[in-house]
C-alpha cells in the first residue's frame, strides 16, 4: 500500500485548506465586482443589487449552525468537500441565470455551500497545531481572505468588462467543483489531539447546554459582539466600494476593481500574517493581547479609512485605503485564536458555527442591502462614510472587554 503519510501532514492540512479558503472569497466576491454590469444587464435598483450579497449572507448564516452541529459529530474533511463542491457548481450557474429571481436564488445556494466550509476548518487547523501556535497558523489560513477577495474583484474587474458579468461567474466557478475532491484525500485529525492534557473533557451535546457554555466565556460573548460590528462595515464596504469607485471618483469599472483588489490582496496579506505572528509572540507574556491588539489596530483605522473614502486625489486615497485594510486585517487571525484558546476541543465547531451565524445575520446581511436603500436616496458617499467609521466602534469594544479574555484564558489553564 502506497505511504499516504503526507495526508495527514499538519502542513498539508494547512495549505489545501487555505487555497480553498481563497477559492472561497473569490466567488463571493466576484459579484461585488460585477454589481455595476449586474445592475446594467438585469435593470436592477441600488436596493436590490445590495440584496444580493445580503440573501448569500443570510442563508449563510442560517446554516452555520446546522454545519458547526455536524462538524461536532461527523468527519470533518467530508463536511467542507460538500461545501466547496456546492459553492463552486452554484458560482457556475450564476452565470446562466436568465433573471433576477435565479441569480437570487443561486447567490443563496453559494451561501451554504461556504456555511459548510467555513463553520468547520477553524477546528481542523485547532487540532493540527497546539494553542501558541494557532494565532499564526489561523493567521496564514485567513491570509486566503484577501487574496480571494482581491481575485474575485481582479477577475470580476477584468473578465466582466470584457466578457460580460456572465462570463466572470463562469471562470470564478470552474475550478471549486475539481478541488473539491482533494479534501477527500486528506485523513481526518484527532479531536483535541493538540489540546494540553485534560482538555477534552466531555461537553454536552444539547443545544442549551452548549450556549450555556459558550456565553459562560465572557471573552467569547466580547469577540462575538466585536466580530458583528467589524462585520457589518466590512461586509457593506466590500460590496459597494468598486462601485464607489466608479460613480464618486469616475474611475473605470477594469481600473478600480483591479486597483482595489491588488491593494486589497498586498494589504490584507500583511496585515493577516502580522496580526498573527505578533500576537502569538506577544501573547507568550501579554496576556488578552489577543483583544488589544486588534483593538488599538481597529481604532486606528478611522482616520486612514475617513482620507480613503473623502479625499479626491488617488495618491491620497488608494494609499489611505491600503494602510486602512492593513489594520482591518491585522485583528482576524488573533481573534480567531482568541476563540478557539478559550473553547474546549468539543464545543469549538459549534462556538465557531455560533459567532460565524451571529456575525453575518446581524452584521453583513444587512449592511449591502442598507447601504443601496440609503445610496438610492442620498448617493453612496455619506453610507459609505459611515459604515466605514464603524470600524473603530469594534476595536472600542474589544479594548472594553480585553479582561475578560484574561480571565478566559486562565480559567482553561486552570482546567487543564
């Protein structure tokens, strides 16, 4: 029989995953991309293009839970190849949707096939690498976040202004159906393998057992709270900036979505692998750095994103917009190990299944739909003004709480 050792290499794990994280954010974004052509070729309002990304989002989160219960019980690997195979097929059909109504209904169907995905490789990656190490292993994993997104506005960008909006879905769909098949390859780890002893205790499976213990983690209700913040502006700006763009500053739809998208890729990429290995090395002796770090960072971007979005001139704004997306994604890695440092090896797919609903329901489901009823009325400069000051709100509540996340921490010490 042929050495299969390399499937169940931590290293291994760690890249499939984080390609198909990537593959992930450049379907969903991909849309973004194209919302000035989708809003052209379908004769659509403001109001109903931001529906579109708040419908994925609504289902998306819907099912969060439904997946993170499965990812307690069930292989894991299995779980998030379903979701890749849902997600990339329903990216495809996007583009033979002869009407609203179908682009609607096939823009939820990609919500939860990345429900499904996403609730479950958190506890994967928590269960190849011990506790120092995941701020930065999560940190590399959610680096794919920016460089999917920067792909899905590159190839929208760029694909749709030469081929049309059609054309766009067609190349971001094709390849997920394929990759998908590679997770199968993979060997599932072991549960809590990389938890300190004592760590995997039995927690109860029942659903009221199961909140009680995670809001009994006074971080874990902080980080959420912050998370649904952070994810409301965030989720409105990604979806209306190339638009922005375009109407405010007269920029071409090719030009500013590939500029926003390199920007975004060079940015997020640091700002995610900074986040990460700082506060894994800061954590070592600064207990709770994990939230004041990520908050001084959210803070700080209110007055590069106020430059970005005001100033007229692009050599002050594309380098506003950098250094702004720089301290937004500084936090995602240090946040994410926040939560899984604090939740037992048992309860972390459905705390991660919990915040991830939670997070999209009450941030980015209503934020797309909320900025295109407002831009329909007053223009997109003034929502997106405000969406993007939100920012520094989530950073205040993450330095409110940084205590919390102290005593969180000592208390799994203590346990284990």
């Amino acid at each position: 029989m042929a050495d299969r050792s390399w499937s169940r290499s931590p290293g291994v794990i760690l890249g499939a995953l984080t390609a198909l994280n990537g593959l992930n954010y450049l379907d969903r974004y991909v849309a973004a991309a194209t919302l000035p052509l989708i809003l052209a070729g379908l004769s659509i309002s403001d109001a109903q293009g931001g529906l579109l990304q708040s419908l994925f989002i609504t289902v998306y989160a819907l099912v969060c839970p439904l997946a993170g219960w499965f990812g307690d019980r069930q292989p894991r690997l299995r779980l998030a190849a379903f979701g890749v195979f849902v997600w990339s097929a329903a990216t495809f059909a996007s583009g033979l949707a002869p009407t609203y109504a179908w682009l609607l209904l096939a823009r939820a169907i990609i919500g939860a096939g990345e429900a499904s995905y996403a609730v479950v490789t958190p506890s994967l990656l928590s269960d190849c690498y011990p506790s120092e190490r995941r701020a930065r292993m999560l940190g590399i994993f959610y680096a794919a976040i920016p460089v999917g997104s920067a792909l899905g506005y590159i190839v929208g960008g760029l694909v749709g202004a030469s081929h049309g909006w059609r054309a766009a879905f067609f190349v971001a769909g094709a390849p997920g159906a394929a990759l998908a098949f590679l997770l199968l390859l993979l060997t599932e780890p072991q549960r809590g393998a990389m938890d300190p002893p004592g760590a995997a205790a039995p927690v109860p499976l029942d659903l009221r057992s199961s909140l009680r213990a995670l809001w009994g983690r006074r971080s874990y209700a902080v980080n959420t709270a912050s998370q649904i913040i952070y994810t409301f502006a965030m989720g409105g700006l990604a979806t209306w900036m190339p638009t922005y763009f375009v109407r405010e500053r007269g920029i071409p739809l090719a030009t500013a979505a590939s500029t926003f998208g390199l920007i975004l890729v060079a940015a997020g990429f640091i700002g995610t692998l900074l986040g990460g290995r700082i506060a894994s090395g800061v954590a070592k002796r600064w207990p709770g750095a994990d939230f004041t770090l990520s908050g001084l960072s959210l803070v700080a971007s209110i007055v590069f994103t106020c430059f970005a979005i005001l100033a007229p001139q692009p050599a002050v704004f594309w380098p506003a917009m950098f250094v702004t997306l720089v301290l937004l994604f500084f936090n995602i890695g240090p946040l994410n190990a926040a939560m899984a440092n604090v939740l037992p090896a048992q309860l972390r797919a459905r705390g991660f299944a919990v915040t991830t609903m939670l997070i999209h329901l009450l941030g980015d489901a209503a934020s797309p739909w909320i900025i295109g009823e407002i831009s329909d009325r007053v223009g997109l400069k003034l929502p997106v003004l405000v969406t993007g000051c939100m920012l520094a709100l989530a950073g205040v509540v993450l330095l409110w709480g940084r205590k919390t996340l102290v005593t969180d921490l000592r208390a799994a010490e203590r346990a284990h």
